[in-house]
C-alpha cells in the first residue's frame, strides 16, 4: 500500500510511473517472516482431544528455546494437541519448531503501478546459515521429544504433514466434514491402511534425530513461512491416499 501510494524508492516507482510522494529506499525491504517445520502424529485413541472440543480451534501451546548468545532471534516450539476441527484433526496432533526472529530477510517489489497485479514477494527464507542451522537443531530437538517413551506412550505413527491436503480438509464445508470423518475411521479401524496412505512420508524419529544430513534435507524441503502455507489455494490438493 505505501510503494503504491508513493512511499518508496523514488527510482523505482518513477519507472512504474507513480507519483512519488517521499522518496523512502526502505520501504519493501527486509521483510521478515518465520521459517517453520513440522512433524505429525497419529494419536491413539486414548490420548485424541475430547470430544467437548470437537467445535473448538487447534488447541496450541508453545516454548521459547532460547541461547545465551542469541537471546534476541529465540526458536519457538510449537505443540497442538488437536490439529483442526474435523474428526481427522481430534486425532491428529504436531510438534512444530520455528525461528522466532530470523536473520534471513526478503523484500516487496511492485511490478506494475495497476493494484490488479500482484507484487513480487521474496522471503529469501533460510538465505542465512544461521537460520537454517538453528531450525536443523531445533528439528532434531522435536524428533528427541517424539522419540521419548512418554511421548511414545501417547501416538503411533510420525509423519510429515501434506500441506495440500491440510489445507483442504480444514475449508468449513461439509464435504471437508464428510473426508475427514471417513479418513479418520478408515485409519482408526486398520493400522497397515493407515500405514500404506502414510506411505514415504512416515518419520523415524531416532533415525532422523542422528542423521544431520536427514535433518538438513528436510529443512530445506519443508520449510515455509505458516502464512504462505495458509493462503496457498486448496484446489492444488492431491488426491486423500496422499496423507
């Protein structure tokens, strides 16, 4: 709104011939969102979010895993008992970690002054080392905490989460109801269906957890700001088999 108002770089809004009301370089740059990585779990039954709760949002708690020498840039652990509100996501929870304040940056670039047209956006995330160690750390932390007897006690298989899918069984419409009730039968009833639908995306913790190269690969592979990952179109799903 502001590069399109006229606050921003003057060279640049004068080629996209916009008035330029005061010449800010800044504006569009180091934009700052949080790379983020998660893994799933299939909950047995026992431990899947009461059904009271069936209405009710993800239930989120967090913690702030914080260094001494980066007391500033912390990573947060994210923990959701109940991933969405249909019957899959009662039985469903994930453990997340994120770079709190990252140090990679991005930019907004306009790419025409018409408003129907949209800007370019680049997050740049993970363009700092830093970050992306930090997040292979904070991987191998969450894989440390799903691989404990106590947590092993409360689910069965890990996995990493189809967005895709995600993001069309959480639209509120009754065929989404319809999907996620039959999906979560069909896996509550049969452990090799549930298993064969998980296919390669099912997670060895304590493998993971020991291979920095595993730890870096899925980083790289999966990270993306949680905003991006909302808004992308639900159309692109796959088809349900791809859980």
């Amino acid at each position: 709104m502001l590069l399109r108002s006229g606050v921003g770089d003057a060279r640049a809004l004068r080629e996209l011939q916009i008035p330029v009301v005061a010449d800010r370089p800044g504006v569009g740059q180091r934009l700052l969102n949080h790379p983020l990585v998660t893994l799933a779990v299939y909950l047995r039954k026992v431990c899947n979010a009461a059904s009271y709760a069936a209405r009710l949002g993800p239930e989120l708690s967090a913690i702030l895993v914080r260094r001494a020498k980066l007391s500033s840039r912390d990573m947060i652990l994210f923990i959701v008992n109940k991933t969405s509100w249909h019957a899959l996501g009662r039985r469903v929870a994930s453990l997340g970690v994120g770079v709190n304040k990252a140090f990679s940056t991005g930019t907004v670039r306009l790419l025409s002054a018409d408003p129907n047209i949209e800007p370019e956006v680049k997050f740049n995330l993970l363009d700092d080392e830093r970050d992306l160690v930090r997040l292979i750390d904070g991987l191998r932390l969450a894989c440390s905490v799903l691989g404990s007897d106590v947590v092993a006690r409360t689910r069965h298989e890990v996995f990493q989460p189809d967005g895709r899918l995600v993001r069309r069984l959480n639209w509120p419409r009754l065929r989404s109801r319809f999907e996620s009730s039959m999906l979560a039968s069909l896996s509550g009833i049969s452990t090799s269906l549930r298993q064969r639908a998980l296919r390669s995306r099912i997670v060895d913790p304590a493998a993971l957890e020991a291979d920095r190269e595993a730890l870096r690969r899925v980083v790289l592979e999966t990270a993306a700001p949680p905003v991006m990952r909302q808004a992308r179109a639900a159309s692109a799903a796959p088809t349900i088999p791809g859980l």
